[in-house]
C-alpha cells in the first residue's frame, strides 16, 4: 500500500495535463522546464520526482545547477513519465550527447580518465553508437558486488613501505579518484606508517559523482590525520600533477578554489564539505571531445581543502596557484586507461607524463585488468573471440621506456613476477548463493561484473540480453569455479636517487 502522502500517479494521455506537456516537448523545451510543469501539475515535489524516477532526490536540484544527464537516465525519465501519460523532450540540452564510431575507431578511442589527449580524429563510417563515458549503474553494482578496491588498496599500501619522504611533506598523487574507496584506505595505512607526517594529496577526477563520493569519505580521514592537504582536479595528466592548465585558453578561467575548514570533529568538516555542492556543480562540468567523444572539462579547476587550525603548521605544504611543484613520493594509476586503446597511447598519455612527476626515490604503482580468469570465460560464452587484454605490464613499460627517450635512465621499470605482480579479488557471494541452484540477482550481478571488467560496449549488450544464452552461460562459469574472481595486474615505474 503506497504512503499517504505519495502523490497519485494515474493519469492519461488524453487529458489536457498531458496536453500541456506535449506541447513543451514539441516545442523542444529542456527536460527541466517538463519536469517542473509535470510536477506543478502534479503537485508533486520535486525531490519525490527524482527519488521515483531516478531513485535520486536531489536529481531535479542538480538539474537546476547545470548538471547533465546521460542518455541512461533520459531514458528512465522518459518512462517513468510515460506510465504516467505524459511526453518527454527527445534531445533536451541537458543530455550528453553521444558520439558515432565504427568499430576501428573504436579500438583508438581514449579512456575517459585520459580524455583531453591528442588521438587522431574520429572520422569514417559512423553506423554505430558506443558511449566513451561509463555507465553509472554498471560502475555502482560493480564497485559494490566485487572486492577490487580494497584488494587494490592493499597492493597500494605494499608500497609504502617503500617510500622516505622529505619535508615538509608526504605528496602522492591519485590518478583516478574514482568513489575514493581505494584513496580513503591508502591513507589509512598511511596514517599508520607516518602518523606525525603531513601530508599532500592530489586527486584528478572527471566525474561529479565520483568527487562528491570521494569527498563524503574526507571528513573522517581529516580528523585522524589533522595535518593533510587534499586537492581534487579536472585537469589533464600532463596538467594534474602541476596544478597548471598548459593552454592559455584553458589558463584564463582557470578556477582555484581554497577551503580551511573550521571546527574539529567529522561532522563538522562534513558539513562543510557538503556546502561545496554549488561549486562543484557549477565547475565540475564536462563536455565531450570533437576529437576523441570522451569527456573533457569545461573549465579547469582546482579544489585545495586542510584544516584551518592546522594552516599555520601546513604553511609550506598548502600549494600557491602558480608556484605547485609535483616531485611525488607516490603516483596511484589504477585503471586509468582502456584495455584497447594502444600500449603506445597508454605510455604517451597516461604513465610517462605521471612518471615525469616523481621525485627522486618516488614510485608509481601502475594496476590494470589482465583477463585469464573466469571473469573472461563468461564474456566468451557469448562472445567467444573475445580479448579486450591486449596489452600486459610488459608491454606498458616497453612503451615508456621509449617515451622517456634518454630520461630513462634515471628510472627503475620493475614488472615483477607473476607471483608478486598479478592478484585476485572476488564478487562477493555466500556458498549456498553460487550453489546448484543461482538466483537471478547473483547472476545478473555476476555478468555485469564480467562485462563492466571486459569493457563489452553497449551496443554489443544489447544484443546479448535478447535471449537467456548469456544468463546461462554465467551460470555454467559460477558452478564450475564455485564463485567468481577476476585478475589484476600490477607494475612499478621507480625514479633513481640521485
């Protein structure tokens, strides 16, 4: 039985309500001036709109910041407006707007993480759809069925033993924040390696809702360890480590922003974090690449977050617009690039630029998927050529052994062996849930975690689903190995002392 205060929500399409809206559509108003109309009419509040449409009670309020909207969510607004007998813009200004490749071009497509490159224009045959940005639901059920985050923070935090920081600070550089988890560990064993060190972290992200998740987990970690400076960015790999756009377009609406927070418990901080809401949303905008499709900043824009009380001890860790240096302890490149795109463009993109931010004695831990796991055996119960690992750490750090030309002997490139450099993680999953008889959710959970690691595009998901072949074929996998795991692998890019 539905809540009393839960708007009805029959309605026919017959009615001059729906009438009203049509016509909005028709004339090509945005998604937020329907929704608002529908809601009006509805007397409906718009908070309860989100939570029934996109689960997301803050949706029609972000909408009103500038946020944009995947064709996903366009798509569950749409019916969810549908049911109810109303009409929805087909191509509102908030939606993101995809771009056509054919299937080579696909294979040169940058990672989201490393958009902003200068890969070759896209050009030829556009016959089909790929989305370049990740699909949110995919990620979410992933990030929160599987245990790669924290087995990775536990490969990260294997490094610290490695490291001698100099004052006045311990400064590592995140190379994809993603929802922070596998940061917020790191500095966890960080603090208890150096619990009287401060400390200097720079985060690059791209996405919105991984920064404000990233940020929801700093409250706590600025209270354990008082004396931090956390940055997060948008900018480039050739650009994040420095603070510092390289173009001047791009310099002059540079947006640095500096946040002491007041007060000294987490709820506080908390609470202060959450108020950078309006500034996120309206700086942390992307837009898509004409070159590559893949998102790319608006503005560049810098976020330099510490404790206010501690402001005088952090004095010289508290980087100066214009005068950041990088010279890292440590470098976290975790997945930060397609498994298809070349090894060559791994290098010149991604790796060689952050290797060139290490100081003397610095480490870059470098983590990407590398199939032969059953994870693979699903995806090729569908697809049975399938082989998105086309390039191993071996590969990789051939690449930027060439990039760095003669710089390269100042560097250590440790592949390591197999028993140090690849580890396992796990969905999660009860014996008696992968038992003779599998649930339907544990299966889908399965397969969309299988095809989120291949990196199995959407279009090609499409097809899949029409039929229960690929359900089948997940189930046959889960009984043969008793459960699910998948295989990373992991190299060090380490510079020489001098």
């Amino acid at each position: 039985m539905p809540a009393a205060n839960t708007p009805s929500l029959t309605h026919h399409a017959t009615t001059p309500v729906a009438s009203r809206l049509e016509t909005l559509a028709k004339r090509g108003a945005g998604l937020l001036d329907t929704i608002s109309e529908f809601c009006r009419l509805k007397s409906m509040a718009e908070s309860t709109f989100g939570r029934l449409a996109v689960n997301d009670c803050k949706f029609v309020s972000r909408l009103r910041d500038g946020a944009r909207i995947t064709p996903e969510t366009l798509d569950r607004v749409s019916q969810f407006m549908a049911r109810q007998g109303f009409a929805t813009p087909t191509d509102p200004p908030e939606l993101m707007p995809l771009v056509r490749v054919d299937g080579k071009q696909r294979e040169a497509a940058v990672a989201p993480a490393v958009a902003g490159g200068t890969a070759a224009d896209i050009s030829g045959s556009q016959t089909r759809n790929f989305r370049f940005f990740d699909n949110r639901q995919k990620y979410l059920l992933f990030v929160n069925t599987c245990s790669e985050k924290e087995v990775v923070a536990k490969r990260v935090g294997m490094e610290l033993a490695n490291l001698h920081p100099e004052p006045p600070a311990l400064r590592i550089f995140d190379a994809g924040l993603g929802d922070g988890t596998v940061l917020t560990r790191a500095m966890r064993e960080m603090h208890r390696r150096f619990p009287t060190v401060p400390f200097y972290i720079v985060g690059k992200e791209i996405s919105l809702e991984d920064v404000r998740l990233s940020l929801d987990k700093m409250a706590d970690r600025l209270f354990e360890h008082p004396a931090t400076v956390m940055v997060v960015t948008n900018m480039y790999y050739t650009e994040a480590p420095w603070l510092q756009p390289r173009s001047i377009t791009a310099a002059s609406s540079f947006e640095w922003k500096e946040v002491a927070l007041t007060g000294t418990t987490a709820n506080e901080f908390a609470d202060q974090i959450t108020e950078l809401e309006p500034f996120l949303n309206k700086n942390w905008q992307a837009k898509h690449s004409a070159k590559t499709g893949n998102p790319i900043y608006e503005r560049p824009t810098a976020l330099v977050i510490y404790r206010d009380d501690y402001r005088f001890l952090l004095n010289d860790v508290i980087p100066k617009r214009g005068a950041v240096r990088a010279d890292y302890d440590l470098v976290i490149a975790s997945q930060p690039y397609r498994l298809r795109v070349p090894a060559e463009f791994k290098s010149s993109k991604v790796i060689a630029p952050l290797a060139r931010a290490l100081r003397p004695g610095g480490r870059l831990i470098g983590i990407h998927s590398c199939g032969r796991d059953p994870g693979l055996e699903i995806v090729r119960k569908v697809w049975p050529d399938e082989n998105p690992f086309q390039h191993d750490r071996h590969d990789i750090l051939r690449a930027v052994r060439a990039d760095l030309g003669k710089d390269a002997r100042h560097y250590n490139f440790n592949s390591y062996a197999d028993a140090r450099s690849v580890f396992r993680y796990d969905m999660h999953a009860l014996p008696s849930e992968v038992s003779s008889s599998i649930g339907t959710s544990t299966l889908f959970a399965a397969w969309n975690a299988a095809v989120y690691v291949n990196q199995i595009e959407d279009d090609r998901l499409t097809e899949a689903i029409g039929d229960r072949r690929y359900l089948d074929g997940t189930r046959e996998v889960l009984q043969q190995y008793g459960g699910l795991w998948f295989n990373d692998e992991s190299f060090v890019v380490s510079r020489k002392r001098d």
